[in-house]
C-alpha cells in the first residue's frame, strides 16, 4: 500500500511537468489550430534558460529564477509566432506543421551548440527535507521539493484557468478558438491575442522545464520525448481544452508510473501509445474536448 | 452630414471582381438600405467598410477621415459595428461574455453597465438566457445576441448584414422594430437585405445593387415604388399592383 502512494506521488510530479507542457500545446492549437511541434523543444529552452541563470547567478533564488526563465521563454515563443508561423496562418495546414517541426529541429541544435550536448542538471534551489508531518501521515518518504513542484504547477495551472475563465482578455482567447474572424469586429486585436496566447503557454512550459531540470536532467533533446508525451496528454484530455490538458496529463503520468512501478520500464512507452489509440477510439475528441464543431 | 461615404470602391477576391468602383454615402442618423440578389456584392461592400477586406481601389471615409489604411480591430474605435452575414456570435461563449467582449474597446464602468441596460431592454430575452452559450440560443435569439453585441461597442454606426434571415415574419418583425428604435436613439444604419419590404418600410433612403454596381438610389420610399425595384425585389410581376408595405417580405 505505501509504495502505491509513493508511486502516485512520483506520478503527480511526472503530470504536473507534462500539465504545464500539455497546456501550451492545447492553448495554442484553441487559438490557431496548430500542433505546434516546436513546444516540447520551448520547454526544454526553458529549462536551458532556467540551468543559465541559475549557473550565472548563484545567489539567485527559485522564486527569481523561474519567473526570469519564463519572461525569456515567453519572449522566445512570441518570436516563433511573429517570425516563423503569423504569415503561414492563412497557408496550408501542412506548411504550419513543417515549419513547426523545423522550428524544433532548429532550437535543439542552438542549444546543443551553445551549450553543449551533455545532459545537465539545475543545481537545486529547492529544500530537499523531508515534510516530516506529511511523511507520518501516509507513511511514504515526502520531501519539500516534491511537494513544491506539485503544488507551485498546480497553482499556476489554477492562475491560468482564472485568466481564461475570468478575465476579459481570456473570454477573447475563447472567442478566436470558437471563430477568429469575427473577433477583430470586437474591436479586438487578433494578433495580440495569439502572440499574448504562445506567450502564456511557452511561459508554463519554461516552469515545466525549471522544474524537471531540477527533478531530472536536462539535454537538447529531451523536448521530443517529452513534447510528444505532452501532447499524447493534451489530446487524451481533449486538445484545447485546459482542464482536458490537466487530466490527460496526470493520467499519463499514473499509468506510466505505474507500468515502471509494477510492470517493466520498457513497456512504458508502449502502454502510453497504446493508452492513447484507445482512448481516441472510444472518445474522438478527448475526455473532455468538444466533438467536432457543428458549425450552422 | 456625412458618415459614411464610399467613393470608387473596387475589391476583388483574387482574380474575382466584386465590387466595380462603387459610390454610396450614408449620412449621420439615416438608416440606409442596400438591396440586391445573391452574390450581387451587399456583403462585400458590408466587408469593405469594415475593413475586412482591402480595397483593390478608390477609398472609404469615416466622418471626412480615410481609414483605408485602418486595421478593423481599430474600426470599432472609431464606432463602426458589424453585424455579419449568419451573426457570428461566439458558440462556447455565453451570452453575458459575447457582450462583454465587445466592450473590450470601452470598458468604463458606466459605458458597460448603460449599453447592457439598453441590449437587455431592447431584447429581454437576451437577459433571460445570460448565462446561457451563445451556441445553445434559438436563431431569434442569436440574431438578437448579434446585434446587441455590436451596440455593446458603443457605435455609431451599425452595419447590419441580412438580420433577417431564417427568422419567422414574427421575429423579423421584432428585430426590425428595435432597429428603428436603435436609429431614432442616435445610432446610423446600413442595412443589408434581401427582405425588401422590411428594409425599404423602416429606410430612410436606399440603394440597389447589382453585379458589383450600385444601379439605383434614392429616398426609400421612392424606391419602393420604382418598377424595376417592385419587379425584381418586392416580386411584384408586371409591377402595376400599388406596393403593400404591410405585408411581411418572402420569408425562407
Ligand atoms: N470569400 C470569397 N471568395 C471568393 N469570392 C467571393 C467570396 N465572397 C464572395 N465572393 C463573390 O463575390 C461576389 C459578391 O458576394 P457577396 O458580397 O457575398 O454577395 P451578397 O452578399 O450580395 O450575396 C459573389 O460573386 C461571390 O461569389
Ligand atoms: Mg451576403
């Protein structure tokens, strides 16, 4: 019984790295309708970004640290939109994607390049004591850093739901994924919007990554792995839609978890797959995703 | 005074003309109606106002100022609402947030707060549903939700395009009643219809349109009685009968 809560706990940390990067697959295809490939390599940018400063300024705390490495990957995900995919929207689908995928093969190289391609870890600045009252509790080994993860992605994935479902500028993120055209008739400028869009997304991505770099390691390729277990998340839950993001994503994680824990390792990725065609066959659009829009 | 004024209007979808150099003026507090066949070119004129679509050549006017180059997010600033063909209301949207949307250019308090007032006076039903989405209204009430979201901008002018399709006589009724009551609180119109009856019985002066040419205006009642417009628009054969304007326009 201890080790299924130990394990369910490693599985809460695993989804909530693969939530915060689900989301900004999810977001970004509401808004535009793209799978944007290049995402798992923004988290992994992000988690580069987070290794750099915190290398560059030691006496830098986390609560500085991450939000530094999310402004910057913020900016590098308004960057991918404004110069590699605003001119491509009224393209064909298949372009956007290509480009997407160039625009990931591109950032593993600038980062291998630049910073080499050893894999790495974020010298850790959270607490790594033990929780002693929760470990009495459940019985299971619990540490502060773990709890941290879990609860500060669980926090910015409630921030991010109150921006969408709260906040006027979130009812416009609404209004482009439902129809884009109508929305500058609302005075609203559409460009802002998505651009403000890749920024929010790249942004928890970057949290993502601050976070495994300091759970796990990080190297220049660890987005594709990653990346395409997030987005498996994101259309489990029902891509474009947040709350489906969170869901898929602690799904994975458990069954994953779980497979390791219980099964064997090297059956992980297949269970995940598998998880994933089933799900689809028996929910199209996702746990919790719109069937495709009956439009009059 | 005027409002609107188009002055040699050409567009073109690629290779496709539309619109052949076309001329209409709207002036402050008229309700102007433009009248023509499917595919004569009312919606790209309505597209071209507000800056949907480029200009191929000629300019547009807002009160004497060119906004040629005005982006259409920027349009609605300057109080030009569109109310497009099949309304355009946000499906997943409820009713309160398709109306707070359009204030996103006007989010004072009291401007938020008046126009709401007046959208739910105008359409109570509107208030009924608030929390109900868009997507879930009949199309009554989506024209309604329409039409009052693009009064939640705070414009003065309001481009209404075909308001009346797929609505019962009943509805269109409705609807055109709080038209001329938006008009006779201040706000222009240029309405687009199909429905020559209700649009020419509520105008102030109307225009017809045809293959991308505006072939006719005038006052509308004039127009109204004009053989060609009664042949063509009010399908009146041989056009010697006197028009009824009481009659509801074919309704599909
Ligand atoms: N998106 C489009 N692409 C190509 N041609 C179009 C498009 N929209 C309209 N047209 C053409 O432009 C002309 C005018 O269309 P439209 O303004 O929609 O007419 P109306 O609103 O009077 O029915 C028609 O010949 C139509 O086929
Ligand atoms: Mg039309």
């Amino acid at each position: 019984m201890e080790t299924v809560v130990q394990q369910l706990l490693n599985a809460a940390q695993l989804g909530a790295v693969y939530a915060l990067i689900a989301l900004g697959y999810s977001m970004v295809y509401g808004v535009i309708r793209l799978i944007n490939f290049a995402h798992g390599d923004i988290f992994m940018v992000g988690g580069f970004a987070g290794l750099l400063l915190a290398l560059r300024f030691t006496w830098m705390p986390l609560w500085a640290l991450m939000p530094l490495a999310m402004l910057l990957t913020a900016l590098l995900g308004v960057a991918i939109e404004r110069v590699a995919y605003r001119r491509l929207r009224q393209a064909q689908r298949m372009s956007l994607v290509i480009t997407a995928l160039g625009v990931g093969i591109f950032l593993e190289n600038l980062v291998r390049l630049g910073v080499g391609p050893e894999t790495r870890q974020i010298p850790s600045r959270m607490p790594t004591t033990p929780v002693a009252w929760l470990q009495d509790a459940l019985g299971v080994s619990v540490t502060w850093d773990k709890l941290l993860i879990i609860f500060v992605s669980l926090a910015l994935m409630a921030l991010l739901w109150a921006v969408v479902h709260r906040t006027l500028l979130g009812t416009a993120m609404r209004a482009v994924a439902d129809d884009k055209d109508v929305v500058p008739l609302m005075g609203v400028n559409l460009n802002r919007v998505i651009a403000v869009t890749f920024a929010i997304g790249s942004a928890l991505a970057a949290a993502g990554g601050v976070f495994f770099g300091q759970a796990y390691s990080l190297d220049p390729y660890m987005g594709i792995d990653l990346g395409w277990k997030a987005f498996i998340a994101a259309v489990i839950g029902g891509i474009g839609s947040i709350e489906g993001a969170v869901l898929g994503s602690f799904l994975l994680a458990g069954v994953e978890v779980l497979t390791v824990a219980y099964l064997s390792s090297n059956l992980k990725n297949g269970i995940a797959f598998g998880l994933l065609i089933l799900l689809l066959l028996i929910w199209p659009s996702g746990l919790l995703g719109r069937p495709a829009s009956k439009k009059v | 005074m005027s409002l609107l004024r188009l002055e040699q209007v050409s567009v073109a979808y690629g290779a496709i003309r539309a619109l052949h150099g076309v001329d209409l003026e709207v002036r402050e507090g008229e309700i102007v109606s433009l009248l023509g066949a499917n595919g004569a070119g009312k919606s790209t004129i309505l597209r071209a106002v507000s800056r949907m679509l480029p200009l191929q050549g000629g300019d547009i006017l807002l009160g004497g100022r060119s906004v040629r180059a005005t982006p259409a997010h920027e349009l609605v600033a300057l109080g030009v609402a569109h109310v497009p063909e099949g309304r355009g209301i946000f499906p997943s949207l409820t009713v309160q947030e398709n109306l707070a949307l359009a204030t996103w250019t006007r989010r004072e308090r009291r401007h938020v707060e008046e126009a709401t007032r007046r959208v739910f006076r105008l359409f109570p039903r509107l208030a009924e549903r608030r929390t109900q989405a868009g997507g879930t209204l009949s199309g009554g009430e989506q024209q309604m939700l329409a039409v009052g979201r693009a009064l939640m901008t705070g414009c003065r002018l309001l481009l209404l395009d075909e308001p009346s399709m797929g609505l019962s006589p009943l509805l269109v009724r409705e609807v055109f009643r709080a038209f001329q009551e938006i008009n006779a609180e201040g706000t222009t119109l240029l309405l687009v219809e199909q429905n020559a009856h209700m649009a020419l019985k509520i105008a102030h002066r109307g225009c017809v349109l045809e293959n991308g040419r505006i072939v006719l205006e005038g006052p509308a009642a004039e127009l109204a009685g004009h053989p060609r417009v009664r042949e063509a628009y009010l399908g009146e054969a041989g056009a010697s009968s006197p028009p009824c304007p009481g009659t509801p326009g074919s309704s599909r």
